[in-house]
C-alpha cells in the first residue's frame, strides 16, 4: 500500500510528469491482462504495444456497461474477467439503477488496489487512526462499503458496522460508540435528521465531526452540503465512484467539487456537443480508464456521469477538479419546453427549503414532448412558493403538488427519487 507521502507527491506531480506515469502503468497493465482477458483481447486486437503516448488511448474503442453483461446461465458472471473464476476472492454486483445489475469480481491482489484507492478519500477527510467511524448500510452485494470497511482497518480506524438496524438504533450507537465519522448517502444523513427530531434527539450533540457520502449527487450541491453540515455540526465529505470502476474521486478542499484521482485513473471529457474531447469546464461526460484492478479491467468507460472539468486550478492537487461533482447523468437529461434540465439541478433548489422533508420528480411524455411534475412532503402546506422558484431559477414552469407527510419513500442506499416514466405508454 502506498504511503500518506507517495500518495501526495502523485497528487501533485505536474501534467506531462502524469501522463508518462499513466502510460507507464497503462502499458503495465495491458501487457498483464492481454491475451488472457477476452473480452479486450478481441476489443484491442489491432492493438500494437507498447503505446508510444498516453494520446494513442483515445484512438481505442469505447467500453460500454451493456457490453460487460453477459447474460445467461445460472451464474451471470461479468465480460471482462481476466483470469479463471477460481483466482477471484470477492463477488459484488452493481445496484442496478440504470439498467439490469452488473456482477463484478475482484482478485485478492485487486482488493488490495480497492483499498489502495480509498486511502485518497479518507486523506481527503483527515481520516486518523484515532477516529472511529460508524458505517449506516445493510452489508449487501454492493461494493463500496464492503471496500471502506476494508480500507478504514487498514487505517488503523476504529470501525463500526451498523447493517440491520432501525434507523433509531443508529442514532443511538453514534452516540454509546462514541463515533465521530459517519459513512452513508446524502439522502440517509438527511433522514436520520428526520427521525431524531421525531425522537427528540439533536443530532448535533451526538459528537460527529464529519460524515463521507457517496452514492448520489447530493454531497457536491451546496444546499443538500449545507443542509447536511447545519444540522449535524460535522463536516460533509463527498467521494465518488462506481462498482465498475472503483472509487475514483473525493472530495475537494473546498467542498464545492470532486478531485480525480489520477494516480489510479485516466480520466477523459466526451463533450456532449461536438462527441469529442471536451474544452475545459464544458458539459461533459467521464470516460475512465483503471489502472490497478487488473483482473476486472475497464478501458474508456463510459460512466454517463456529467461533469464539467478544470484542469488549472487554486486546489493543492494538479488532479483535475470537477466543479459541482457529478451534475447528473447523461440519460437523465431532459428538455423542458427547450430548458435542458437534469434532476441535481432540480434537487439543489428543493433542498433550499428547509421545510421540505421528501420529494419526488416524474418525468413523462406530453404528446412529443418532455414534461416533468414533482411531489413533495411539504409542512408549510405550500408548493406554489417551490414552483415559483423553479421558475425564477430554471426558467422552468412545472407542476409542484403536495403530499402528505411520510407518504414518499425515504432510501438507505441510492436515492431514487428521479423517475423517468417517458417510455411508458
């Protein structure tokens, strides 16, 4: 494992010293999985190596999710495995979101990468071995807690599972634990609000000090940060990544983005205008490309996460730096009577009123056209002053009804707020 030193000198590093690195270990890494992997073994035939320069990556195919699918058989086991199923140690599947969930598989050598990889995040949170961090998921198939659990021992930080409890429960061993980190999604911090204060308790004399999410957009938009920082006292962390793919970003120093973490990634920008390589700060979608995971590899990846990128930048890191985080995704995107919206963009203004303790936005067709309607548990009674803002904002006029209170469902894992009910009849 790379130590506190290694890993911010690869942070800051100057561009073209971190091409050659990437290319060293792009070369390293093709060289292992090639011909043995399949999957880019027929992907890549044409390929000559090594590659003179990291610019020959953009001439190679896209990898695509749907292609990773195999589909069929009692065991459906992902495209791009490298080496025999007997060499793998750990099975976790995608959350099946955006489409049917995707198993993936890691070596015992890849786990140790996973691990690897996460120790960015947590330098990022000032993670120390006298912490102690208590983790508010149901240890299912998904990967990313099972890889911080990992990576918080590795640490030397006192680790707290906290699977099959109520959410009362966890608010009560944060505070018999005395746990002083957090991990869960925006949407749970939010929530465990929500029940505290139906239990009188004051989340913000429980002792946290910072809470890492990830999982959804909501810990790089301000008012969801500021709406999570105000009422726990404690520090918002974001990070991102994907099962696919790993843990990728963490949080900037600032909180208002996402660095990349190019010591374990090469990170591309497909502009969403031109489908070329995206001018810095344009709408864009990240292509990534692992570096470490050599028995489930992915090259040029499309994630459809949208993200627009600053190369040069006031952050103690040459990493690029992602403004807002993730700003959506690629097929979330809809156009209101010719407003380009995406649901993050909706959500930041929502949660800029406090009184709002659930929401729901329904995209569906009007005749040709997008349209979009959003529910919310409102106390004040009032949607039309929502409606109203929307419209000042966004220059967009939707439907904003009310529901009542505890009728809209509240998510431990990904939220899922956004339902995209345009190609149903």
């Amino acid at each position: 494992m790379k130590n506190k030193q290694q890993r911010d000198f690869q942070s800051r590093i100057d561009r073209s010293q971190r091409a050659e690195y990437q290319c060293q270990r792009l070369n390293q890494m093709l060289s292992k999985i090639l011909p043995h992997n399949r999957f880019y073994a027929e992907k890549l035939s044409h390929l000559t190596l090594p590659l003179p320069s990291l610019q020959q990556l953009a001439t190679l195919p896209y990898t695509f999710k749907d292609e990773l699918l195999t589909g069929g058989g009692d065991v459906d086991l992902p495209a791009n495995l490298t080496y025999p199923e007997h060499q793998y140690v750990r099975y976790h599947r995608t959350s099946g979101t955006s489409g049917r969930p995707l198993a993936v598989l890691d070596t015992a050598e890849d786990w140790i990468w996973w691990s690897d990889t996460w120790q960015y995040v947590l330098d990022a949170a000032e993670i120390s071995p006298d912490d102690r961090a208590l983790l508010a998921f149901s240890f299912g198939p998904f990967i990313g807690f099972w890889s911080a659990f990992d990576a918080l021992i590795n640490r030397g930080v006192m680790t707290i599972p906290a699977g099959s409890m109520s959410s009362l429960a966890r608010l009560q061993l944060i505070r018999t634990s005395k746990a002083n980190v957090l991990f869960c999604t925006p949407s749970y911090a939010l929530h465990l609000v929500e029940v505290a204060k139906e239990n009188q308790i004051d989340v913000a004399d429980l002792g946290l000090q910072r809470i890492i999410v990830a999982g959804e957009p909501g810990g790089s938009i301000p008012a969801i940060r500021h709406r999570i920082e105000t009422n726990w006292n404690a520090r918002l962390i974001d990070h991102c990544g994907a099962s696919e793919i790993g843990p990728w970003g963490f949080n900037a120093a600032d909180g208002e983005g996402l660095i990349i973490n190019e010591a374990e990634f090469i990170a591309e920008f497909r502009s969403l205008e031109t489908n070329q390589a995206a001018k810095e700060g344009e709408l864009s979608e990240l292509v990534l490309t692992t570096l470490g995971r050599l028995g489930s590899p992915v090259i040029r990846y499309r994630t459809g996460d949208l993200v627009r990128p600053f190369v040069n930048h006031n952050y103690d890191s040459t990493f690029v730096f992602l403004k807002g985080g993730v700003l959506g995704r690629a097929d979330d995107m809809m156009i209101v009577r010719g407003v380009n919206i995406f649901p993050s963009s909706i959500e930041q203004i929502i949660h800029s009123f406090p009184e709002v303790a659930e929401f729901r936005m329904i995209a569906f067709k009007k005749g040709e056209l997008d349209s979009l309607r959003i529910e919310v548990e409102d106390r004040l009674g009032q949607p039309e002053r929502i409606a109203k803002e929307l419209l000042v904002r966004l220059n967009l006029k939707v439907e904003v009804t009310a529901v009542p209170l505890g009728s809209l469902p509240r998510y431990e894992m990904k939220g899922q707020r956004f339902q995209d009910r345009r190609n149903q009849t």
